[in-house]
C-alpha cells in the first residue's frame, strides 16, 4: 500500500497496534517550510489526492494532518518559526479576479477533507492561520502545542476567510467570537483557542506527537463502521435542526444493532474480552 506523495505532501504510515490486521494511521505532513506550509495551488491538489486514497483505502483508519517543522537557517539567518499552516499563498490572490478564484475554491481540498468518512486529527505546533485555521477546523479533533496561534487574519486583506472558516469556526466557538474573530483579524494563542472550543488539548511541543498518536491508536481500535455511522450523526447536528437530528441520530442508533460488530462488541464487554471486529 503506497500512500500518495508530492514535492510538497509527504504521507507516512503508522500501525494502530502491533496487530498489522488493525491498519494504519496516515500521516500527512504539508511539507513547504520555507513558506511556513503556505497553501499555494499544488499544496491543494495534493491534500485532494491524498483525501481521495485514505477514502479508498479500507486498511487506513484514521488521517492526522500537520506541517513540516522549519528547516536549519542559513548561515546568519534566524531560524523561521513554526507552522501548521500559515494560511494561503497569498502571491496566488494577486491580480486575480472572481471567476479565477470562484473556479479554483469549487470543490476545494479543504472540502475534501471535511467530508471524509474516516477520523481526521489536526495535529498543530506554531501557526494556524487563514487557510491554516480552516483546515484545522475541517478536521474532526484538534490537538494543540502550546506555542500555537490561530486566527483569520484575512480581513487584512479585504477579504473574509474562503475555505468554511464563516461556517465552522462559529460553530466550534459560537457567533460572537468567529465575528470578533474574522472582523478584528487578531490571533488567539493556543491556550485561548482551547477555552473557546477551538481546539481539543494543548500540550507541550515535545509531547504533541505522542499525545496525537494515542488518540489515533484509540481510534483506530475501533469498529470502522460504527466511527463512520457515529461521525455522520454528529455531523447532522451541523446540517439539521434539534428534532430532525435527534431522530437522524436514533434511526442510525438502531441500525448498528444489525450489524456484525454490534454483536461482537457485546459479546467481548460480556466475556471481558478484547473485540475483533468485523469492519476494521
């Protein structure tokens, strides 16, 4: 199973356990340090490939994205600081009109990943910002260090965030901060980020990986198809009204009750037993 790369994606592959039968964690690390992991036009279609193959590929059971660490400075240099994602390449913006744009954000990568089936953690040390901040919020959890900044800073430039930051943001941290938020542009360092709702955890920045990789083997342990079924019914909250949801909610409670796993999960809490699901 080889996992898609680019000049500026690479995807590595982590076992969930020592069980090889229980599949593997992708890593996908968004590899432009030079440029803080900035999003430029090849950033996006690669993070769409590699979307495309985790969808696919049933032995991937959860996707953890982040951004390459900054590279050794150059002699005399200062060493560039740390980034998830600084947003987006912002030389792409200059001198583009409406329908460039319109076409290039249709069916984005961002997109892509918010609609996977599969968990997605964020796992985020230094900047996430702009287009950085959305992906974040794109995924399903996020895990922090705490030398992390978020914010949207696009209305520095005339603009409103464009990847769903208007849409997820207020509903991770509520209408009045996504507006002081998106119309102050101003930063909120990791600590602020987790007391608003927008991130998960922050931890230290030498215990963020391990931190991240227990999660996802905790997942990953997991019935696939009960994570699936359980992520499209949070995912109705977003989409429909209380009512409408809470019964979107029970209809797919019940249906599990059908499945092979149901039954496995069971019969191993009553026997206190390890399950071997069925849908892994």
């Amino acid at each position: 199973m080889n996992p898609p790369q680019s000049d500026v994606m690479k995807v590595n592959l982590e076992p969930v356990s020592d069980d090889q039968n229980l599949g593997f964690i992708a890593c996908l690390t968004i590899d432009r340090p030079d440029k803080l992991n900035a999003l430029n036009a090849e950033v996006m279609a690669s993070l769409k490939t590699v979307c495309a193959w985790v969808e696919e590929s049933d032995d991937v059971r959860v996707l953890v994205i982040t951004g390459a660490p900054p590279n050794p400075p150059a002699e005399g240099k200062r060493t560039k600081p740390h980034a998830f994602v600084a947003g987006a390449d912002i030389t792409e913006f200059a001198g583009a009109g409406s329908d460039v744009i319109r076409e290039r954000f249709r069916n984005n990568a961002v997109e892509a990943l918010w609609n996977l089936s599969k968990p997605t953690i964020a796992m985020v040390d230094g900047f996430a910002l702009g287009g950085g901040c959305e992906v974040a919020c794109s995924c399903d959890v996020r895990i922090a260090s705490n030398r992390s900044t978020f914010g949207t800073p696009e209305i520095n430039l005339g603009l409103i965030p464009g990847y769903g930051a208007t849409q997820r943001l207020e509903r991770l941290v509520g209408y009045g901060k996504a507006h002081e938020m998106i119309m102050t542009g101003d930063m909120v360092p990791a600590e602020e980020a987790h007391r608003i709702g927008l991130v998960n955890h922050v931890v230290a920045p030498e215990d963020l990986e391990q931190t991240v990789m227990e999660m996802a083997r905790r997942i990953g342990t997991k019935s696939s198809h009960a994570l699936r079924v359980g992520k499209q019914a949070v995912r109705a909250a977003l989409d429909e009204g209380l009512t409408d949801g809470v019964e979107i909610e029970a209809i797919a409670f019940a249906d599990l009750f059908d499945s092979e796993d149901k039954e496995i999960g069971v019969q191993a809490f009553m026997n206190r037993e390890t399950p071997e699901w069925k849908h892994r």
